[in-house]
C-alpha cells in the first residue's frame, strides 16, 4: 500500500509540474504573438512651451553701418543664422530710446527706437522677416525704473498734475546732531552701489533708484502707473511683437510708509564686516526686494494679455519673468495657490547661481530636480545657463563641458534659453578699466577691483569669423573690444570643421523636434560623483540617453544601473574632444568618459 500512495504522490506530482510548465510555456508563446502596444496619443503643444528662445544682446551682435555698434539692420542680415541653427524665438535686450547709462536699460521713450539701433521702420522690417521665417521676436520690457531724461521723470520732478507721485518720492529726514543737514529716507541700498536715494534741488525731495541714480523708480501704488504700463505693452503688441521678458520685477515693489508710522523703514543689517554702509550686501533687502505685493501686478499682466490673446487671436503672445529670488518665491511667478496666474514662466537661473566648475554630478542633478519639484503642476520649466548680467557659460564652468552643457539644455523637458554666442563656446572677452563701461563696475569698483563686478567681459561682439572685428563690424574700433580668441572661436570655422559646438548644437535642436524629447518622461541621477545621466523615454519611441563627467578627471561608470538603457546603443551627439563620434556602438557593461565628457545615445523604445 506504502508502495501504491508513494507511486501516486509521484504521478501526481509530475502532473503538475507539467501543467505549470504548459502554463509558462502558454504565457511566453502569447507574448510573443501580443500586438504591439499603440503608441500614446500626443497632445500638441503650444509654440512656446518647447521653445529654443535665443537672446541677443542688440549692441554686440552684428552691425550693419561700420559704427562699431549692433543694430536692427545687423540683426535683420543675420536671421539666417537662428533658422539654419534650429531656433524658434528671439528675444533682445532693449531696444528703445535710451541715455544708454545702463545700454538700454535706462529708457527715456518706451515708445520709440534707440538711434543707434535704428527707426522704427527697421523694427518692423525685422518683425516681418522674422515672421517670414518662422520666428517669434519677444521685447524686453523694463516695468521698474524709467531714466531721469524721460518725459515722465521731468513731469514729476516738476510736480506737473498727473505725473506727482509717477515715482516713489520721499521728503528728507532730519539729522538730530546736525541741524540743517539733510538725511536720506532711509538706508537702503543701490545694486549698484551708493544709496538708493538721490536729492532733487528741483522738487526738494529725495527719489528712489534701486539702480543707478539715472534709473528712477516707478511707483506701482499709482493706478496711473499701472495704466501707462498697459499702454507701453499694447503698443508694442500692436506692432506684431509675440510677447515680453519682464525685467528686474523682484524690486517693483517697496516697503509702503503706511505701514511704517509714516517713514520708508531702514533695511536691517547683514552684520558682514567686509562692507561698509554704502557697499551692497552691507544691509538685508527685506524692505525693497520680493515684496508680496509685486505678484499680483504680475498676475495683472498675465490677465491682460490672456485678454489680449483672445481678442487678436492668432499664436499665443507670452510673459517670461526675470527675477533672481529663492526657489520659493521664484514659483510665485508662476502662479499662487488661490488660482492667479502668472508669467508663462520664470526665467530659471539656477544654474548661473547654483552650479559651477566645482559642482559635481549629484549637484547638478540636485539643482535640476529642485526645480522640477518645486514647480507648480501644469508649469513648464526653462533653463538658462547665461545671460548679459553673468560670466558667459565657459568662463564659469570649463572649456571642455560645452557641448555636455548644451546637451543638458536641450534634453530637459520644458525651454531651452541661449545666450548670444553659446552656440559657439564663447568665453568672456578681456576688457580693460580703459575699455570698461559697464555703469555697475564702474559705481562699484575701481582700477584694482572692477573686474568683480564688471559685466562687460559677457557683452563683448559676437564672433561671426576671423576678418575684421570677428565679422561684427568692419569698424576696427568696436564699442567694446572683440575677444581675442575670436580667429579660433567663430561661427564660420565651425560650420567647416568637421566637429564643432555649432553642429552639436544643431544637432541637439533636432532631437527636440523628436517626440521623446517634446512629450517623453526624464530620470536623472548620479552614477558617481562626476557623472550623471538623463534619460529620455516615451513608450513606442526611441529612448535617449545622455551621459556627462562634470569632473576634471576621467570617470568609469557601470552602464546597467541606467534605467532603459538596452546596449549595443547608438551614439548621436558626442563632445568635440570625446574619441567617440556619431554612429559608434556602445557595447558596454562600463564605459569610461573623459573630463568633461558627454554623449548622447540613443536606444530602444520601452
């Protein structure tokens, strides 16, 4: 009987083990012969939200009449180069009447062109052409301040009616030790240097300027001021302009005396011994920088150029906001939790403030996700790696992680911004305490210590080629001295090198264009201190996988600890100093990167 159960317990078991095994088998068979999954519905996005917007720095880029100086015509000749490169909007630094204390940003006619740029003829022939071409052109709009020599400054100085309190206006304070002798309002300090209140004989009051003593501040507590600035945003509307970046907004706004026992309050000290009562950083900017208030005049633009979209039609018109704050206040631009909307985006300086050639890879993804996690849903992210107030991207990082950079730049989900000469590589230019003009180094600094503060060396002409002045001019004497390395570093040379960070960066722009990049998931972390990696997916189409040493020294990665990555890859953009090119297998389980280093590789769809 022992016998008997012994022989059915084994029958039995053999049975079932069978029939798990015709299971599997049936379940790998139909796999095999499941349909391949439909690809996922892609929603189309509006121009703006995948941009490549470009900003030029009109008094650098190109000049088109041998006066050493960029103008509208330089531009107009040059538009070519976004379209060859893949761009899809322009934005330029201001280009209207001006003093030219601050280049531009010191505007006496926010209606009119600056001579030197052009007439207003130029700028719709520029706004044509660029349309013709499929380019968006975006002003830059300076809300804060307006120059002393503006009509509205020396309406107001002058207490004509209407124009009394277009500016914050401050009577003295008295001096208790020293009768007779005038005190300003308050401590505060300029960005610039000195205080931020300057006495007028003429009105016999102090006016605020939170930049340079030519640059007055507007008083956004007057509904006329508000009424005027719509006026300005329509007009340029009106003439075809696709939309504006906001200028300095983080000081729009200044502490209200009806909320101080009458008095402009003193900003609290920093305790910073290094810096004296008229140097910035010498006191905290709680009264004059990030004040709540200045969101809803934000989101009272943002309302009325919705307004204005819907009552023109045609492509959406945008609002991108500048403002150098902490992450927390920098997504109020966005929008506030109530449902106010804001800016279509911030500009994102993280990694002009965060990141530099001493960061290592998990700081770099660190920055990147802060600003991922911190978004508001729906909110599209940008990244800006330069811009006309910095240290250009080489200069602040390192030669060799040009194309890594703008490799990271084009692969991020969301806008990809570059500043006039990225394409190429451009470093700061060398200019002299003779040469220098920006009016910061000049407040701030002096023969000795002006290059701290100077932000001329990222204003110098564009490079076009190895002629006269890099091809910006055919002046031999330019507004501000051309780089010297300008006969190795020029955008004709690099569309004749075999590789160059100007095919790179095409190249990159092209994969934008891919849905992956347009629509698809990220993950991105570190693989080791030096190396991190960013993949692209989107199931149906191909994954993208980039890979980048931000180190100084050659890293070894393992290559199976990257999600999607299925070897052999293909590589498709590759650093110009890397031995591999485009079209190359990477067969791994490790592969080695050069300091430096980045590749782009593509790879099977998930």
């Amino acid at each position: 009987m022992k016998a008997a159960k012994v022989v059915v317990i084994a029958v039995g078991s053999v049975a079932l083990l069978g029939l798990v095994a015709g299971f599997i088998t049936w379940v790998v068979l139909s796999q095999r012969n499941e349909p391949a999954p439909d690809p996922p519905e892609l929603l189309p996005l509006d121009w703006w939200k995948t941009c490549v917007l470009y900003q030029i720095y009109p008094r650098s880029f190109k000049d088109s009449d041998g006066d050493g100086i960029g103008d509208l015509k330089g531009i107009i000749s040059e538009l070519q180069h976004f379209v060859d490169a893949g761009v899809d909007a322009i934005w330029m630094s201001p280009i209207f009447e001006s003093p030219m204390v601050d280049f531009g940003y010191d505007i006496s006619n926010f209606y009119e062109i600056h001579y030197e740029y052009g007439t207003m003829e130029d700028f719709e022939e520029l706004l044509e052409k660029a349309h013709e071409l499929g380019l968006k052109v975006l002003l830059d709009f300076v809300p804060n301040h307006a120059s002393n020599e503006s009509e509205y400054f020396i309406k107001s100085e002058a207490r004509e009616p209407g124009f009394e309190d277009f500016f914050v206006w401050a009577d003295p304070l008295p001096d208790t030790e020293n009768t007779g002798v005038r005190r300003p309002p308050s401590n505060w300090v300029s960005q610039f240097g000195g205080s931020a209140w300057e006495w007028s004989d003429i009105r016999q009051q102090y006016y605020l300027h939170q930049f340079a003593i030519q640059q007055v501040d507007f008083d956004f507590r007057n509904p006329a001021v508000k009424e005027e600035m719509y006026n300005i945003l329509r007009f340029w509307l009106d003439k075809g302009a696709d939309g504006f970046r906001l200028d300095a907004l983080p000081y729009l706004i200044e502490a209200d005396p009806a909320d101080h026992e009458g008095r402009y309050p003193d900003d609290p000290l920093s305790g910073l011994a290094q810096f004296e009562s008229h140097q910035l950083g010498y006191t905290i900017p709680l009264y004059t920088k990030d004040l709540i208030e200045l969101y809803d005049v934000v989101y009272e633009w943002r309302e009325f150029l919705d307004r204005y979209n819907e009552e023109h039609g045609g492509d959406t018109r945008v609002l991108f906001s500048e403002g150098y704050a902490n992450v927390t206040m920098t997504m109020l631009y966005y929008g506030n939790e109530d449902g106010a909307i804001g800016a279509h985006f911030p500009f994102n300086f993280d990694f002009i403030t965060d990141l530099s050639s001493e960061s290592n890879a998990r700081d770099f993804v660190y920055i990147i996700l802060r600003w991922l996690t911190y978004m508001p849903y729906g909110g599209i992210p940008n990244w800006v790696f330069g811009n006309h107030d910095n240290n250009r991207m080489p200069t602040r990082f390192r030669h060799d992680m040009v194309d890594g950079l703008n490799s990271i730049n084009m692969l991020l989900p969301g806008v990809a911004v570059t500043y006039q000469g990225e394409e190429i590589g451009m470093r700061d230019g060398y200019v002299s305490w003779e040469d220098t003009v920006d009016v910061e180094a000049c407040n701030r600094g002096d023969p000795d210590t002006y290059h701290l503060y100077s932000r001329d060396p990222a204003r110098t002409p564009f490079h076009w080629d190895n002629s006269t002045s890099a091809g910006f001019s055919t002046s031999e004497r330019t507004w501000l001295p051309v780089a010297e390395d300008y006969q190795e570093i020029n955008l004709a040379k690099q569309k004749e090198d075999a590789r160059s960070h100007f095919k790179n960066y095409q190249d990159l722009i092209k994969l934008r264009k891919e849905p992956t990049i347009s629509h698809g998931e990220y993950d991105i972390r570190a693989l080791s201190d030096g190396t991190f990696y960013l993949v692209r997916s989107l199931p149906t189409h191909n994954t993208y996988v980039l890979l980048f040493n931000v180190s100084e020294r050659r890293d070894t990665v393992e290559l199976g600890r990257v999600p999607h990555l299925t070897l052999p890859a293909t590589v498709e953009v590759s650093s110009v100093h890397s031995a591999r090119l485009p079209g190359n297998q990477i067969t791994g389980p490790q592969l080695t990167l050069e300091a430096g280093e980045v590749l782009v590789l593509l790879t099977q769809p998930i």
